[in-house]
C-alpha cells in the first residue's frame, strides 16, 4: 500500500508539507519541524569550553554541575517533545488523508492506529502491525521519531563526555591534594553520567510512560511478578500482593517502595512464590505443588500500569528443570503478548536479577565436585541475556533491568569473598546487595527505560 509522500520525497511527510531547518539539514526524512537549538548556541560552546579546559568550574561542586546539566537536559527534552506533538499531528492527518480513499478493514485498521496516535502518552507504536498498509505508516513514523531524537542525543553525549573529562581532573587534583574520598566522589558521578543520561528509550521528557505518572501527580500500579528472589510482601502500597508459600527470602522490594513513596502517590503489588518458573505461571492450574498459585490471568485482572518479571535468570535457568532459554523466551513472550493485548499501554521491566554462586540456583556442584549435572545446561548469563535481547526485539514498552551483569562484574573485579558480602546465601541479596545495586537499577530504568 501506497501513501503520499515517500521515503524519497523531501517535501512530505505522510502526505503534509514539512519545512526542514536549513541549519541542521536539507535531507530527506531528517529532524522534520525541529527548531534545533532551542538551547543557545553560544551558550552551549562556552560551557563545552569550560568543561574541556576548566577555565571558571575548578569552583564548581558536583551539585552545581549536576544542576547545570540537568537544566540542559530539559531544555532538550522540551524542544524533543515539541517536535514530538507537532509530528504527531502530521502523522494523525496523513492516516486520516489516507482513510478518505480506503474502505472496509483497510480503513478501520488505519482508524485503530490513528485512534492509538491521538491517545497513547508515547508516539512510538508499542507493537507493529502485520498489516502491509499500517506498517508503511508506522516504519515512517519510527524513522522520524530516531531522527527527532538524533541531535539531542549527539548533544548529551558531547556533554557527558566533556564532563567526565573534567570530572577526570578535578579527581587527579584531590588527590594530588591527599583529598582520595572528594576524588572518589567524582569518579563515581562521572561513572554514573552515561546510564543517567545517554541510556534511556525514546519516551515523553526521555521517560517511561510509569514514572511521568508518577511525576505527574497520578497514581499508576507496578506489579512484581516472580519468584523467592523478589519476594517481600511487606512492600505493597494499597495493593494485594499474594505469595503461595511462607518465608521471604529478600528485602529490596521493601526499599524499593520507599523511594518510590519518595517520588509521589502509586499503587505497588506483587504475585510472588518461591520456586516457581515460568512454565508453573502458565499452566492454567492455579497450583503449585501444595500452594494455591496466582497466574496471568489473576494480572490482568489487576490491570497493572506495569509490571516487572523475574523469573528467566532466577528459577527458570535451573538445571533441575530443563527449561531451555529458547522455552523461558517463548513463555516470557506469551506473557508480554497476553498482557499487551488486555493493555496495550502497559510497560514490562524485564529483571535478571544476579549471578548465583555455590549451591545456587543453577546448582555449580559439577564444576566444584564432578557431580553430574541433569536436564538443560545452558549457563545463567544464557537466560540474563535473553532477556536484555527479548527487550531490545519487542518495541517501545518493553524494558531490560539489567543487575546480573553489575553483580557479575563485582564478582570478577573484587572476588567472591567481596561478592558474598552482598548476599544472604547463594541466590538472594541482603540488605547491602538491594540497597546498593538492585533498587538504584530498578529506578534508573523505570524512569528512563533502555537505550
């Protein structure tokens, strides 16, 4: 199916007249409507100068600089979400030019999307349509969207990296003064710039759909769906959270929820059992082994603004159970599917929790003591990964947590005397392991999204 203004036609999109910013590019398709900088640019270049040469910021604290940043930040969020809204009429009047000359399903499936376009807080479209005439649309529309985003992130990536440029000096400096705790502070700020401000999804204001609910004074629902290793029942904020079997195992949910209070007014739940994997949620039994076990469809009930599952990484990788990855992936897709269908706003993090050691739970007894190992011996980063590629592959909505690779990496940098110190045994974390790593994760990326 055809529609005005194509790929190749520098004049139109979908079908309206788009005037391009002589300054930034007369191509094809590339930045439509956005009036790039908004910042000024004499502005930006003398604080990039000062960040290189740190002429007038030897005085600045880390606070200071942060505050500057994130002023910068939202001016590029705010001229992003101009050009955003003004694409979105275009886009909104190029499908209703095209319904005028269809009719029948074509028509009625160009009004469902035209309908989605008006309605939904993200532009991006949350699942491609299989529909020849649909996805012509929506593959313009994604393209533009990238390009709408492309210069402001060429801008931040300028700025953090010119930052941590600084923040390298100003470390060497203190502790050329003996000032080693100051210098450590800013190393790790500078550490942090990339995920805070160059890893986060195409979104409103750079942020998911949940936390501009937040910040906007609504009350949206997050729901934990897993296993032992996100289980505290403690933590739910006016909402049921059901666990099929005694004995929690893990606190950072209950963290989680008081930084979240922090951040304004929501509902937190959870549907939690020890042991369970993806295939018992699945099963339609409403049973595990003795236990009386919530299923999918018990979430959607809930109909949750969104969830977060962890089940790939934790149980589901356990060898016992001869659950392949390419099974977890399927059965983690069908509960995207199924969840996307009930709401096709929600968003799904996707968590993969931590590397498991000795007896845990992928039970290493056979590379310790020549124990056999039965059933799938794919490794536990099999199933972290899957989930990280299960994200990046299902659109906008859809979000990887990823901790496993943080744990990981303090496990091969520090040792497992170090790694141990931030578990209460094999699988689950203590108080140190969710207050340092899971929950400041958790957060980044269910305010940001991914990359």
């Amino acid at each position: 199916m055809e529609i005005e203004g194509t790929k190749g036609d520098s004049s139109l999109v979908f079908g309206i007249p788009v005037t391009y910013n002589s300054k930034i590019s007369r191509k094809p398709f590339e930045n439509p409507t956005m009036n790039l900088p908004r910042i000024p640019t004499v502005v930006l270049i003398v604080w990039v100068f000062c960040l290189w040469t740190g002429v007038a910021l030897d005085g600045q604290t880390i606070e200071e600089m942060q505050t500057r940043l994130d002023e910068e930040v939202a001016q590029l969020n705010a001229t992003r979400d101009e050009a955003v809204e003004t694409l979105r009429q275009q886009y909104i009047s190029g499908l209703e030019r095209r319904m005028e000359t269809l009719s029948g399903e074509n028509r009625q499936l160009l009004a469902e999307e035209r309908d989605r376009a008006r309605e939904a807080e993200s532009l991006y479209p949350p699942v491609l349509s299989e529909h020849s005439g649909v996805r012509h649309f929506q593959d313009i529309l994604i393209e533009q969207l990238e390009r709408i985003e492309h210069p402001r992130t060429e801008r931040l990536t300028t700025l953090v990296e010119n930052l941590q440029a600084f923040a390298e000096r100003q470390s060497r400096q203190l502790r050329g003064r003996g000032q080693a705790a100051k210098a450590d502070e800013w190393e790790q700020w500078a550490g942090e710039l990339p995920r805070n401000y160059l890893d986060s999804r195409f979104g409103a204001g750079g942020k998911t759909r949940f936390y501009t609910m937040l910040e906007s004074g609504q009350t949206p629902y997050l729901l934990i769906l897993g296993t032992s290793t996100a289980e505290f029942p403690r933590a739910r904020i006016d909402a049921p959270w059901t666990q099929c079997a005694d004995g929690t195992r893990t606190n950072w949910p209950g963290y989680l929820s008081q930084r979240l209070l922090e951040l304004g007014e929501l509902r937190l739940g959870g549907n939690t059992c020890a042991g369970a994997n993806s295939n018992i949620f699945l099963d339609g039994t409403g049973r595990f082994e003795r236990h009386t076990y919530r299923q999918l469809d018990w979430v959607k009930d809930q109909n949750p603004d969104a969830v977060l599952i962890e089940f790939a990484a934790g149980i589901d990788s356990r060898n016992d159970l001869n659950i392949t990855v390419a099974q977890s992936r399927a059965n983690h897709e069908r509960i995207i599917r199924e969840l996307r269908t009930e709401n096709p706003e929600i968003e799904i993090f996707l968590w993969n929790g931590a590397k498991s050691f000795d007896q845990g739970r992928r039970n290493y007894g056979s590379e310790r003591d020549g124990s056999t190992r039965e059933g799938s011996d794919e490794p536990q980063e099999a199933y972290a990964q899957m989930l990280i590629d299960l994200a990046n592959e299902s659109g906008a909505g859809i979000y990887y947590i990823d901790t496993f690779s943080i744990f990981a990496e303090i496990l091969e940098d520090k040792g497992m005397n170090t790694y141990r110190t931030y578990f209460r045994d094999g699988n689950h974390t203590n108080q140190r392991g969710g207050e340092e790593i899971i929950v400041p994760e958790v957060l980044k990326v269910l305010e940001l999204g991914n990359p």
